[in-house]
C-alpha cells in the first residue's frame, strides 16, 4: 500500500466520518475547492454544499454559527487555514464553544472540531506562521489534539469527530505533505477513552516530550545521536489537554533526563507547562526545553531561525545529557537556546 | 403557585401579567442584590419588558432564543420558571443552570431560551448556527437574538447579518434600543441612520417600533418571523428605556442622562400603556399585579432555601465528563 500524505488522511477522516455521521457539517472558507493544502477536496462533491458550506471571510461569524448549529445538534467542523487567522473567532471559541456547556450546567454540548493551522510554512512571515499551543490549551473547556503523522491525524480526527465538546485540532502546517502509512479503520464508539500519548520510539539516556512536528523532528534526531551511542526516548503526546500525565511521568521516571519541545515561544509557552508537569509526575528528574525564540516569525527562509529544528533538538539533548546527575551534583534545570543557522 | 409549564402570552391580560412578573422579578432580584444576598452585578430590565414579552408572544413553541447580559425579562418572556431563574441569580444548585451562570448567563434549553452571554454581540452569530441547524433537521422553527445599541457597532452583528443571508436562514435580529451604552449615547457612537437601514443593506426585512407598546412589538415581530420561517432572516429594532441604571453602579439619572429624560420615557411604561391601549380595567391590573408579586415572593423564598453547588457539581461539565 503506498503511503498517504498528512493532508490527504485528513480528508479520509473527514470522508469516513461524514459518511457514518449526517449530522457533520463543514464551514470554512474555500473548503469546497479543498483551498489551500487538501484537507477537503472534493468533500462537496460527495456530500453536498449543504453540508460542505464555504463561508464568507467571517471567521468571528463562521466559528460561532458553527457553535450556535453544535449545540442545536449538529456536528461541526470549522476550519481556520492559518493560526494567525484563528484571533478572529478566538471570542467565539473561547468565550462560548468553551464556556457554554458549563455556564449553562451542562444544558448544552457543542461538539466542534475546529482544524487550524500552526507553525510556520512556506515562508509566509509573521501573521500566517505562529504557534498557538499554550494560549488554546489552557483554556478551561478546550480539548487540543496535535498529531504528528498521517495515520496519527486519521485516528485523532475521528476521536474528535466522536466527542460530545470542543476539540482544536492542531494541524502544522510543515507536515501537510509529509507522506506515511494509513489505515482506515472503523471510528469507535462514543465514550472510547481519551487518546493516550505513545513511546514513538523507546530509549534510555533521555526523553523528548513532542507533538506535531516537533515528533518528526525527534525521530530525526534520534538517528543522529544513536550514531553517537545517547538512545532517545520518544514520547509524542498527540493531546495537549487533557495531558497523559501517567505516560509522561514513566518515562521521565525511566530515563531522569526530560526534554521539552514546543513550537511555541519559552515565556508563557507550552513548554512551561510540560516541565513543571515531569517536576510534579517525575520529581528529580532533569529537565530542559526548547522552544521557538521570542520573536514573531521572519519572512522568508528566516523563519527557520525561530524555530526547533533537528540539530538544535540534538544540540539541546547533548547538553541534557552532559549535566552531572541530580545525587552528585544538583544543577538548575535550563532552557536551551536555539542553534539554528539559515 | 407558580406556573409549572408555561403556556406562552398571546392575549393583552397575559401580556400584561407577563410584563408585571418582570417588572416584580427585577425588582426584588435588585432588592436582594442590594442587600447583598445576590453577588456579581445585575442589570435589570425594568422599563423594556414589553420588548422581551412582544417579541416572545409573537413565537411559536419550538421557536429559539438567545440574549444578552440583560436577560432575565427574555428569559421570564420565554417561559423560564421565575423560581429556577431567581436560584440562578442567587448562584443555588437549584438555578437553571446549577448555579454556576449567573445572572449573565441564563439558559433553560427546555423553554428554548439557549442562553444569554455577555460578551456584546457574542450571541449573534450563534443564531445563525441555531437556524442552520432547523434547516438540516427540517424544521421551520426560527430564532430570535437579542443586542442593544451597544451591539450595533460590533463587527460580528454584520458579519452574522451577511450569513443569515447569503443562506436565507430563520433568524430574526432584535436590536433593544434602550438609547445608552452604559453611559455612551447610541447616536454619539453610531454613523449613519442606525441599525434598521444598515440591515436593510443586507436584504433583511427590518421595522423599528415603539417598544414601550408591547402589542406593536409583538405585531411587528409576527411579521418578521413569518419572513424569517420562510427563509428571509430579518431585523426589529424597538426604541425603549431603561428606567434603572446600567447596573448598580451608576444612578438612573443625574449622570449621564437627565431627570427629564427619564420622566418623559417613565410616562411610558408599558405597563401603563398596554393597559390603557387594551382598555385593561385598573381592578384586573391591581390583581395581576399581585399575582406577580406572590409569584416573585415565591421565587426569592425558592431559592434561598436552595444550596449552593457542592464543590464537586463546580467541577462537573467542564470538558469530557459524561
């Protein structure tokens, strides 16, 4: 079987799930000519413009009609192309898809999906390029789902088409044409446990805990440093909340040594958020983090100082490992800065 | 004995007492929170009751509605139990919504009042979501949002205005135009005519009333639901005053609108004017007004014999949890 690309099992996930469930229906903008990397073309030749429905540029508009049409009993997916367009429906998103079922005690569910872009791609600057993993996941009432590869995107698309609250996916935008095996199995049943964080590859001198991209980047560079005898373990969390804080705390616990990897800026990042995570579930384990600088992305082949990449992971791992135990002699826990070159 | 399902307001002696168990409600809930046995902020809505009971007296039952901070004369208009909305201002497991809204936050899925969020105009696009959801199921049910003057100069209103009609869903867009934004004047923030001619930019079918005359509102809103169930989403705007400040913060006059001003419009209460346009007689009044006042009694008694929600239903219906 040849492999799919990452947008494409999107699509497949979509496809199978509408097919299964009448009741999902897609809003966005351009999706009915799958604009702009797939992810639904050809949908509305298959299901229909009714429920296929390419909006106006409203996302403000489209993300709340999308949770007005949820929790009337419809299952809606909005899709948002780039994160920086994501700010406009941010006060439907936050203040009501999250907020509704609780401030109404429990009256109304709003089963969204909302698809949007991360990271940066194709050198388009500042606006379309950004990681938005810490602001989405700390809000009460979101789920955030991040996968990292095509079968990966599948299983979690149809886990969020399943749920009965909203769920972000978090889709980077870096591994739409990254190509990998796929399997389209049947879509659970309602009440299927929450997807767990998986050991992506096993090891035993340090962890990297990664989503998204960030887990191509880890397996990338666990090859490098296996040449250089350091086995990486690879823990790809594939949700960013609810956390598996059980996979994370036993493989922090196995190996001592932690490295966090988000995409998203060190100060407020989601990498915080991981590493008093292993101090809580891991205590005494050494713990390091990589995340973009505090910079808003560069135009151009510039972006790729901003962000992690394979050799700064490596770089950050070699350190991690370098530090004296914690029983000889008790270092601060660090950030690690990036090393990138253009 | 409070009114256990409710039957809806069509005739004038219902719209009356409809308008009169608002007009009490607000005033003991204000009462209570002065006292300080409701906590946060009220806003009340004495003075535009004929807004929230015309325009409800014009729906059918199936028909939606979503509101804003100012919601508990929308929500009474809808049907919720005045006992269940009183718990919810005074934050008891009993509330509506278990006590964990509020007063900004009421919702009572059964009544088909959805909820009130307070954020301006942050329920606007909802309703289209609402309507859409009607149409895929079959259904011609419409659904009424409400938004003051302040919500007029949201981007969102018009962007939910455009989508309401590029698909021809049933919503119909209530603007109470109580003339004040807190204290901003609409007309010293708003450009142009106002908000019925920019929805008439959109192909919406608007009509602005007189909303201290509560059988205008309601005649005007039959009128606009006929066209939104049939596919022309519409606009009513309705000129009304709150005779109270924006919340207890400030007075209700002195400020930043003038004693005159608010005697000229407290010469139009609607209560008064349904009964004089009605030819309602003062016996039947005072009687309906009583009734209100026992039902509101009732409810203040409901929910301060009523918990608080435990620690552990505070934790429920956050995400996930079945």
């Amino acid at each position: 079987m040849s492999d799919t690309m990452f947008a494409q099992a999107i699509r497949c996930a979509l496809e199978d799930a509408m097919a299964q469930d009448e009741s999902i229906v897609l809003l966005g903008q351009d999706i009915a000519a799958g604009f702009p990397f797939g992810a639904t073309r050809e949908l509305a030749e298959v299901f229909g413009a009714e429920r296929v429905r390419d909006t106006p540029i409203s996302e403000a508009a489209t993300m709340g009609c999308g949770i007005g049409a949820a929790m009337m009993g419809l299952r809606t997916v909005v899709e948002v192309d780039f994160a920086g367009f994501l700010l406009l429906g941010l006060d439907q998103l936050v203040n009501n898809a999250a907020k509704l079922r609780y401030m109404s005690g429990g009256q109304l569910r709003v089963p969204l999906v909302v698809r949007v872009g991360q990271g940066p791609f194709g050198a388009f600057a500042a606006q379309h390029s950004q990681a938005q993993h810490a602001w989405l996941a700390s809000v009460p009432g979101l789920a955030l789902a991040a996968p990292s590869d095509a079968q990966d995107a599948y299983t979690l698309l149809r886990w969020a088409l399943r749920q009965s609250d909203p769920v972000v996916f978090a889709e980077d935008m870096r591994l739409y044409r990254t190509k990998g095996p796929l399997v389209r199995e049947e879509g659970g049943q309602r009440g299927d446990g929450t997807p767990r964080a998986r050991v992506l590859r096993p090891g035993r001198d340090a962890t990297v805990l990664c989503f998204g991209f960030g887990a191509m980047l880890a397996l990338s560079a666990a090859q490098v440093l296996a040449t250089e005898g350091v086995e990486l373990e690879i823990v790809d969390l594939r949700l960013l909340s609810p956390l598996d804080e059980q996979t994370i705390g036993e493989s922090s616990r196995h190996t001592g040594r932690v490295l966090c990897l988000g995409e998203d800026p060190l100060l407020g990042g989601i990498t915080a958020t991981l590493a008093a995570t292993v101090d809580r579930v891991a205590h005494g384990a050494l713990v390091g983090r990589l995340g973009a600088r505090h910079w808003p992305t560069p135009f151009g082949s510039s972006e790729l100082l901003v962000y992690p990449s394979a050799n700064s992971l490596a770089a950050a791992v070699r350190q991690l490992i370098a530090w004296p135990d914690v029983q000889q002699a008790p270092v601060a826990n660090g950030d690690f800065q990036i090393a990138n070159t253009p | 004995m409070a009114r256990l399902r409710d039957e809806g307001v069509k005739t004038a002696a219902e719209m009356y007492a409809r308008m009169a168990l608002i007009r009490n409600f607000e005033q003991a809930a204000y009462r209570a929170y002065e006292r300080n046995e409701l906590e946060g902020t009220i806003h009340a809505s004495i003075g535009q009751e004929a807004v929230a009971v015309g325009v409800a007296a014009a729906l059918e039952e199936g028909d939606k509605m979503l509101s804003h901070h100012r919601g508990h004369g929308h929500a009474l208009a809808k049907g919720v139990n005045p006992r269940r909305l009183m718990a919810e201002l005074f934050g008891r497991a009993d509330g509506v919504c278990g006590g964990k809204g509020g007063s900004m936050h009421v919702a009572d899925v059964r009544c088909g009042f959805l909820g009130s969020l307070a954020v301006v105009g942050s329920s606007i696009p909802l309703a289209v979501g609402v309507a859409l959801a009607a149409r895929r199921a079959g259904e011609d049910a419409v659904c009424v949002v409400f938004f003051g003057d302040g919500g007029v100069n949201q981007g969102v209103l018009y962007e939910a205005l455009n989508l309401a009609g590029i698909w021809k869903l049933g919503v119909v867009f209530v603007c109470e135009n109580n003339a004040y934004a807190i204290t901003t004047p609409a007309k010293k923030v708003t450009a142009g005519e106002g908000v019925l001619e920019r929805a008439q930019a959109f192909g919406c079918g608007a009509l602005r009333v007189d909303g201290q005359d509560v059988e205008e509102v309601a005649g005007a809103t039959r009128t606009l639901v006929a066209e939104a169930r049939a596919g022309q989403p519409a606009l009513l705007e309705c000129l009304t005053y709150r005779f109270l400040g924006h919340s207890r913060s400030d007075p209700p006059h002195g400020h930043y609108r003038t004693r005159e001003e608010l005697e000229r419009w407290q010469g139009r209460d609607p209560l008064v004017v349904l009964a004089h346009n009605a030819g309602l007689d003062a016996e039947e009044c005072v009687r309906l007004d009583a009734e209100a006042r026992a039902q509101v009694h009732e409810a203040i008694e409901f929910a301060r014999a009523s918990p608080p929600p435990t620690p552990e239903e505070l934790a429920k219906d956050v995400w996930g949890d079945e």
